[in-house]
C-alpha cells in the first residue's frame, strides 16, 4: 500500500496511519518498507483470516484517509486508547532499550 500521495499533501509521516490502525484494533503494519518505496506499508495477512478482517481493514484505512483530509490534526492524537502512547521515535533512535522489563 502507498500512502506516498496524501503523505505530500498532508506533510503528516507515513507511520501516523499505523498509530490510529492500533485505535481501531488492528496490529499496525510494517512502515516504509522496502526503504526505496517512500510512503509504502507492508500489510500482511495470514492466511487463517477470514475475509471479513481483510474488507474490515480497508474500511479501517479508508476512515482513517477521510480523518487525515478532514483533520490532520486528528493523527497526531493517535493512539489514544492505549496503555503507551506515541513513542518519542528520536528517542528510542538515539537511546535504543534493547531489553525487556516487565
């Protein structure tokens, strides 16, 4: 999938869709892959799902389009239902936690 085009117009990141795919249920894809894509997601499906949660993502993807075009700023407020919110993506850049802490 490429969110190339409404990344441009909106100037929003192609990971900001994936944080508002968590609110909406749904494990977020993989973002910007292949590197030489920009604004391609990777979604992968198994092959156990049935048809429906495949035409309910599109739906999903297709809300979260007509959200962006309504109101940008509705992305940055993602996820909001949640334990953890938005990761500080310089942050965790630059400070890798490589290990778990339960």
């Amino acid at each position: 999938m490429l969110l190339d085009d409404a990344r441009r117009r909106s100037g929003e990141g192609t990971g900001y869709p994936a944080f508002v795919e968590v609110d909406q249920g749904f494990h977020p894809p993989t973002v910007y892959f292949p590197l030489i894509v920009p604004g391609a997601i990777m979604i992968e499906p198994t092959g156990t799902e049935d048809r429906q949660i495949p035409d309910e993502f599109v739906a999903a993807m297709e809300a979260i389009a007509g959200e962006a075009a309504a109101s940008p700023d509705a992305l940055y407020k993602a996820p909001e239902r949640t334990a953890v919110s938005r990761p500080d993506e310089v942050e965790a850049a630059r400070k890798p936690v490589l290990t778990h802490q339960a």
